[in-house]
C-alpha cells in the first residue's frame, strides 16, 4: 500500500477545518449512562445537556447497564465510544437526531411505525369509514408546447 504524503498546505487546511469544527459543532465534556431512565445523558461542552434512550444509538440495543455505563469521550469530545460491545457515536451526530447509519435510522423509522396507540387506532378507525387512507394527490403535468409554442403537444397513449 503506497500512502500519499500529505502537503503543508493539506495539513493547515485540515487543521483549521478541525478548529473549526470544534468551535461550532458540539463537544461532550462528559458523558454517563442513567439507568433509572435508560439514557445516556451527555454534558456539552457549552453547559447544554442532551439524552436520549439508551436503545436508540446503534450498537446500544440489548448491552447491558454496566457495559453502557463504560463510556469513553473521544479527545475533543466529538465522540463517545463503548470499547466492550464495540460501538461508538457521534456527538454532533446525536444532538441532530442521527443514532447510526442510515439502515439503522430506517430500522428505528420502521419499529416506530409499529407502535400502537389509541390515536393511531381511532385515526384507522375513521380512514376506515371513510374508505380507508386517503389516496396521495399528484400535481397534473404541465402542458407541453410544440415546437411552433402555439399548441400544446399531444402523447400518443398505448
């Protein structure tokens, strides 16, 4: 394997986007699981706190609380890493809603579809009478000129 040595120029680019990042983007100071609310709840490094359920963040679901309690915040805090179960988040990630990939976000997506709730039960209920849901509305297209721009132009339909 041939590495590329990296330029001056890339090297202080690449520094600079880093000081960037770590000036606008959020930063753990800390972080601990809370096992009476089943959330890992982390300080910021701008006072904030942000939490969320433990099953959420990918490789979390099913590890056990002292193995969520082993948490370790990456240097600069944009990060935080469970070594036991092999898992590891981004903070800035987290605070914008994404818990892992995007196959994990549409895993979460579709269990939480799966809830059920009197709401949901007596909206169904309704759309029933109704026919059931409601089909989606399309925009009709928009007519198309001919090339003289007087007409517009006809499709032949099979």
């Amino acid at each position: 394997m041939v590495r590329k040595r990296i330029t001056q120029e890339e090297y202080l680019a690449a520094e600079e986007a880093g000081r960037l990042a770590a000036e606008t983007e959020p930063r753990a100071r800390s972080a601990h699981y809370d096992p009476t609310t089943k959330r890992i709840v982390i300080e910021l490094t701008n006072g904030c706190l942000f939490a969320f359920p433990a099953e959420y963040g990918q490789g979390l679901r099913g590890a056990t609380a002292e193995q969520l309690s082993n948490i370790v915040v990456v240097p600069g805090g944009s990060g935080l890493i469970w070594d036991e179960i092999d898992a590891g988040l981004s903070v800035p990630g987290l605070v914008a809603g994404v818990f892992g990939s995007a196959a994990w976000m549409s895993e979460l997506g579709r269990l939480g579809g799966q809830v059920q709730s009197e709401a949901k039960a007596a909206a169904s209920r309704e759309n029933g009478k109704k026919g059931g849901r409601p089909r989606k509305v399309r925009p009709a297209p928009a007519p198309e000129e001919s090339a003289g721009g007087a007409e517009p132009a006809r499709r032949r339909v099979a």
